[in-house]
C-alpha cells in the first residue's frame, strides 16, 4: 500500500481574491484563505456553524492557474501538505504559522436549487 504521508483535503470558500507575487524572474507564489463549514446542533438546540479559515500557498504552475481560475467567494476543493513555520513579527515576537501548500485543487460548480427543481420535473 502506498504510504500517504503529510496530506489534506479541504472543500470550502475562498475568503478572497489570490495575492500573487512574482519573487524571482518567472517564478509566481499565490496565496488564499479558504473557509470550511461545520453545522451542529448545541444542547440547547440551536443550530451553529463553526467556520475555520485555512491559508493556502500555491507556487510557480499552480500558482498561474490559481491566479486565473479562482477569485473571492469561488467554491473550491484544495489538496496539499501542512507545513509549520515559525518566524519574528514586527513586533520582535515569535510568531507560528501552518499553511497547506497546494499540490492541486479543483473548482466546484453547485447545482442552482431551481435548476436542481427543474431537473427534477423533467
């Protein structure tokens, strides 16, 4: 069986449009946030949604196609790796990080409720 080290998938929302930055002569880096959805029911029987964001880094052919293909709001399933990372803050604190680094990502197309309804009475 192949080992599957290190790997996450997320079905969620952009929460913006890519930041994509050239860092070197032809090489791109994008980055996103996704928002993943979580509905329960509490003791007192109310509904909540827990939404958590995740930041995603995608880099040089991905991040091309990140660019072009997925904006703010676009329904996304993102797969990658984690990956923890400290660093300073401007403040001089230490500062910690985790990231999925994009390995591929699809765009998801919901189906309209009236065009499910009209599906339906055809």
């Amino acid at each position: 069986m192949k080992t599957l080290n290190n790997t996450v998938r997320l079905i969620g929302n952009l929460g913006f449009d890519p930041e994509v930055r050239e860092i070197a002569k032809g090489r791109k880096v994008a980055r996103f946030s996704v928002a993943t959805n979580e509905s329960y029911t509490n003791t007192a029987g109310e509904k909540v949604t827990d939404t958590q964001w995740h930041t995603v880094v995608a880099w040089g052919r991905i991040a091309d196609q990140v660019e072009m293909m997925l904006g703010k709001g676009s329904p996304v399933m993102v797969e990658g790796r984690l990956v923890h990372r400290t660093y300073a803050g401007k403040d001089g604190l230490k500062r910690h990080i985790t990231e999925v680094v994009l390995s591929d990502f699809k765009v998801i197309a919901f189906k309209k409720k009236e065009e499910d309804e009209n599906a339906k009475a055809a």
